[in-house]
C-alpha cells in the first residue's frame, strides 16, 4: 500500500512558516551581533592606542631619549570629504643629529571607532603641535598635530593638571552620534600619568 | 482487520518522529552543545588568563625597571669633615669621619603608614632633574622613594569615570620636585652646631599615597611585596641570604650607631617585586578590607629571604593566584663602600 502523498515533503506553508521564524529570530540577533562587533573594535583600537603609549614609554627608556607621541588631525580615509579630526597618531624620536624622526608608521584608529576630542585632556592639553608632512590615500599632504613627550627616564613634559583627581586621558568611543561632552555607555579610556608615565585604561 | 492495523502501524512510522526518536536527537544535540559551550569557554578562559597575565606583568615589569634604573643613581655625596665637640666655648674637634648631608633609607612600611603599607619602603636621592621650573636640567637633586600602599583608585582616575572604586596593592612612588625636596630642612640647623644632620620629615613631605594632590602616585596595580636588600659587595652565596649591613632589612644611612654604614650608600641592593594579575586581584578584592597575602611575619629577616620568597609563592599558589616574582641586584654606581668610615667610638 502506498504511503500517504502529503506526509512525504513539508507543505509551502510549513517552510513559509519555518523560514519566518528564523528570519524573525535573526533580525533579534543581529543588533546584538553587530554591538558586539563593534565593541571588539573598540577595544581592539584602545589597546593599539595603550600599547604604541607604552611602546613609546619604553623607547624612552630603553633608547635614552626623547620620544614624541603626535596625534594627526585628518580626514577619514574612506571619505576624503569628511571633516578633519585627531584620528592618526605617529611616535617620533630624537635621533643623532636633534631631529625628531619617525619610528612608527602612521597609525589611524578605524570608523566606527573615534577619538572624542572634547572630553580628551591629552590632545587638548598636548605640550608640542605644529605641521608634519604625512601620506594620506597614497598622498603627501602637511597636518596639523598635537602631542606631547616621552622623556628617557619614563616621564613624559605634561607636567600635572590642576583641577583634583585629573590626569591626562584619551576617550575613544564608537559612532560620531557619541562626539558629544558626555561620555557614552561604551567607551575606552586611555589614562597617562604625567610624573611616571604609567598608562592605564578604563572600560565599563 | 489485522492486515489494516499493520499498514496503520507502518504508515504512522513513516509520518512522524516517536517520542524516542526525538528524545535521542535532542540528547546528542545538547550533548554536542554542550561540548561545544564548554569548549568556548575554555579558549574565553584561556585568554582572559593570558591577556591579563601579558598586560598586568609588563606594567609591573616597566615599573620595576623604573625603579631599578632611578636606584642605581642614588647618591650620598659623602665627604670627610670634623666633628666637633658641641656646646663648648672652644672649638675642638673631635674626630674626622664620613659625613653627608643625604640620605639613602630602607625602612619598615608600617612604621611610616600603618598596616595599609606592608614590606619595605625605599627613599633615596638621586640627581634624576626632575623639576617643575628648570626642567632642562638634568642633574638636579631629587628624592624618590617606593613602597607598596593598599588603597583605591577613587583620587587617580579620570574624573569623568564614575566606577566603584578599585581597591588593590599598588606599588607607589614618591616623587617630589627638586623645589620640593626638603632634604635640607632638617640638617642645616644641626650642622651649622656642628652636630650630625639628623633626618626626618623630608620623605614624610606629600607622601600620603591617597590623596592624588600629592607627590605620590600609583606606579603599578597589583604589587603585592617589595622587597629591598641593602647588601655589601659581599655575594650571596647559594642559601645564604643574610645580609650583614641589614640585618633585618631595614638601612639608615644617618644611622650614628652602626658607623659600618654611616654617610654610605650599599653598594648593591636586591630588589625583588611580587606581582599578580588582575583577575587574581579581582578574585582577592573583599571591598576595602585588605586582603592578606604577606604575612607580618614574613620579609622581617633577610637571613629568611629565599624561605619567605618561598612560602609567598606557596601561598600564593595555594589561593590559586597568579603571580610572578622580579628580582634583581641592582649596583648602585655612586658607592664607594668601604668598612672604615673615621672614629671607631661614635
């Protein structure tokens, strides 16, 4: 005897059903997904920005010497158009003949991850600025920095600020809506103190 | 009736799962799960444990080579002078000896800040130029010390961070400007009588390590002990750890009564820093309560150091923390040690 037809396959409205119900449980996932996504970025800018501090720290030390850490104020190199920010930062050292000389690359911290300027003592109160001949989108062009100085015995020139409590920081944040003077949810905060350099870093 | 039933039976097997069937499908589903939760888990615990252990020790280990490097400069200038009798109209001396008008100090944490500072404290001074109006010179005479301080993070962190506060072992350092180094305060009256300098407050002067206002700030978190062996150029020799200038650690270089050292700096000087990692300090952190790890009986001998090293580690690893031990004999470049520094009888 022949086995029913329709007990065979799954009927359009079985797979209809089944299809929306993923798509359904998809579409909760996904903002969830990209925030974390986007929250691996952050941290992974941050800890790029605290490494190349202690990078430069120790070069100080190790090389006896002053090393500059400059923040690039440049376009988003996706969007040539887009407005000029601190979003690049270079370490420089004092070589034989007194000039200040590059030891890293240029090094941008990636959309949707940003420096929040306003709230970033370190940029704002940066003891060293001027203009420096960089390669953006394959083109030599002069930025503005800002920066400030690892000297050899590990200290940096910031000297300390004066209001309590406050030493010198960088808050990276993800998304240009968080630009604002409050400080988001989300964020990645590089701390530098100014008398023994030591950087730390504070997340929620 | 019986042929019916049989295709019934078959037909049903053919339509739909059994309960059994769907029972077993859902077991090796979540058995294989469940292995893989675990799995994630692992690799997520073996990079947290990684991670904090890379990043927690090199801030230790850049701390640690602070310290060491700003110690090896430490100086007494020492001269030779006369010592004259006081308080007499006619000026005689007394005896011709070694006398200087810094100061190089390892002492007991506890008797300067209370329990909250276990070990030792180091203060000495060195030309480190670290000045708030001249700092294009160099060699200015600084004073610098480190300690461990149990304490929070509350004065020291951005302002705009609003987190409950951290409390941990830190190690500290004392860094005041040359404009403040009272070094002098102190002695000048007693010299000017012709008295030996006597010290006391100079490294007392912004030491309190809570407040950020001050000239002490947070060098490294999770520093447990610090550890600091004045020692003569006399090596260590396999078990043997005491050190003959330091008994019990503790080394004044003002100190009058044992002239062996007086107005010297040791010429080495064992620095051994224990440090844990984050994950350690956060499993230890019982709010403001200062968790034990270094037992008062512990570091108070160096004739016990490698045994006490030896029963920290224990201990440590008892309590499942992670931890590691720096260690190093630091030559401090300025001392001219020598066993014979003037009179004999003080």
């Amino acid at each position: 005897m022949k086995p029913h037809s329709s007990s065979k396959a799954f009927s359009l409205i079985e797979l209809l059903i089944v299809i929306s119900v993923i798509g359904i449980l998809l579409a909760i996932a996904a903002p969830n997904v990209f925030s974390l996504l986007n929250a691996h970025t952050l941290t992974g800018e941050g800890t790029l920005l605290r490494n190349k501090l202690t990078l430069a720290q120790q070069k100080a030390l190790s090389g006896n010497a002053d090393v500059e850490f400059r923040f690039f104020k440049m376009a988003d190199l996706e969007n040539a158009e887009s407005e000029s920010q601190y979003r690049s930062f270079q370490l420089f050292m004092h070589n034989s003949v007194g000039e200040m000389e590059p030891i890293t690359e240029l090094l941008r911290i990636k959309p949707p991850v940003y420096i929040n300027e306003r709230m970033s003592t370190l940029i704002e109160g940066g003891t060293a600025s001027g203009k420096y001949e960089v390669t953006e989108g394959g083109k030599k062009v002069e930025r503005e920095y800002k920066g400030f100085r690892f000297k050899p015995d590990g200290s940096t020139d910031l000297g300390g600020r004066s209001s309590a409590g406050d030493t010198w920081y960088v808050v990276l944040v993800q998304g240009t809506e968080n630009l604002g003077g409050t400080l988001p949810n989300n964020y990645f905060v590089v701390q530098l103190d100014p008398y023994n350099g030591r950087v730390s870093e504070y997340r929620p | 009736m019986k042929t019916f039933l049989l295709v019934r039976r078959r037909v049903a097997r053919h339509t739909a799962f059994t309960i059994p069937e769907l029972l077993v499908a859902m077991t090796i589903l979540s058995m294989l799960l469940l292995m893989l939760a675990g799995m994630i888990d692992q690799v997520q615990k073996a990079w947290t444990y990684s991670e904090s252990r890379v990043s927690q020790f090199r801030e230790a280990r850049v701390a640690f080579d602070i310290m060491a490097k700003n110690l090896s400069q430490a100086s007494l200038n020492s001269y030779w002078d006369y010592r004259y009798e006081t308080q007499k109209s006619v000026q005689v001396p007394k005896s011709y000896r070694r006398t200087a008008d810094l100061q190089f100090l390892v002492v007991d944490g506890e008797k300067v800040l209370g329990k909250n500072a276990p070990t030792q404290m180091l203060f000495f001074q060195a030309p480190l130029g670290f000045s708030r109006k001249y700092p294009s010179m160099n060699n200015l005479l600084n004073g610098r010390g480190y300690f461990v301080y149990f304490g929070d993070d509350t004065n020291f962190k951005p302002s705009i961070i609003k987190s409950v506060p951290k409390f941990r072992y830190r190690l500290m350092e004392f860094r005041p400007t040359t404009e403040d180094n009272m070094i002098y305060q102190d002695s000048k009256p007693m010299r000017d009588k012709g008295e030996d300098p006597a010290f006391s407050e100079w490294f007392k002067l912004g030491l309190d390590p809570t407040n950020s206002k001050t000239n002490t700030h947070p060098l490294a978190d999770n520093i447990v002990a610090l550890v600091v062996t004045p020692r003569d150029t006399i090596e260590e020799k396999g078990q043997d750890t005491s050190s003959k200038i330091a008994p019990s650690y503790e080394f004044d270089s003002s100190n009058h009564v044992v002239s062996d050292f007086r107005s010297q700096v040791p010429p080495l000087v064992r620095l051994t820093l224990v440090a844990i990692d984050e994950t350690s300090a956060i499993r230890l952190e019982n709010g403001s309560t200062m968790p034990s790890v270094v037992d008062a009986s512990m570091f108070s001998n160096s004739k016990n150091y490698l045994s006490d090293i030896e029963n920290l580690k224990q201990k440590l690893s008892d309590q499942r923390l992670n931890f590691k031990v720096f260690s190093s004999l630091v030559a401090i470049r300025s001392s001219k040690w020598s066993a014979f520094s003037g009179d004999e009888n003080n």
